[in-house]
C-alpha cells in the first residue's frame, strides 16, 4: 500500500499570494519558452498571477515577449500623484 504524495510546494509571490504549486509553474514555463520566451524570463512570468491565455494571445499577434509580461504585469508601486 503506498502512501499519498505531498502536495505540490507553494512559493510566495510579492503580494504574500500563494503562486501555483511547482508542477504548475514548471508546465507554464514550458508553455512560455515554446511561445519565444527566453528562459529566463519565461521562469519569472510562470510564477506570477499572470492570464496566460492573454498572455500568448498579445505575443500571437505580434507583441515582443518581453513588452507582453510587462503589459500585463501586476504593478507593484503604490499608485498616486507624481
């Protein structure tokens, strides 16, 4: 009789929000760098509370990778007069 695995290991992301467990981040990487994502930037983005669909859809249509995960991002600065 064997035993039950672990769950997958959460990582936290900026926002104290659980990222998606490892397995999931390592299946989205995948999806990233198959779409033209260097590798490290493929690994950064995966582990963010990203749309992925939105994502590839933005750099299907021609947007660099790079300017996409900066697009849609969360913004981490506090928002207010400049």
């Amino acid at each position: 009789m064997s035993t039950p695995s672990p769950p997958p290991r959460a990582v936290r992301v900026a926002r104290g929000e659980p990222a998606p467990p490892v397995d999931m981040v390592s299946w989205r990487t995948e999806r990233l760098r198959e779409a033209g994502f260097g590798s490290g930037l493929a690994e950064a983005v995966a582990h963010q509370r990203i749309d992925l669909h939105a994502l590839l859809q933005l750099v299907d249509r021609g947007c660099p990778p790079d300017l996409a995960a900066r697009i849609l991002s969360p913004d981490d600065t506090k928002a207010g007069p400049r």
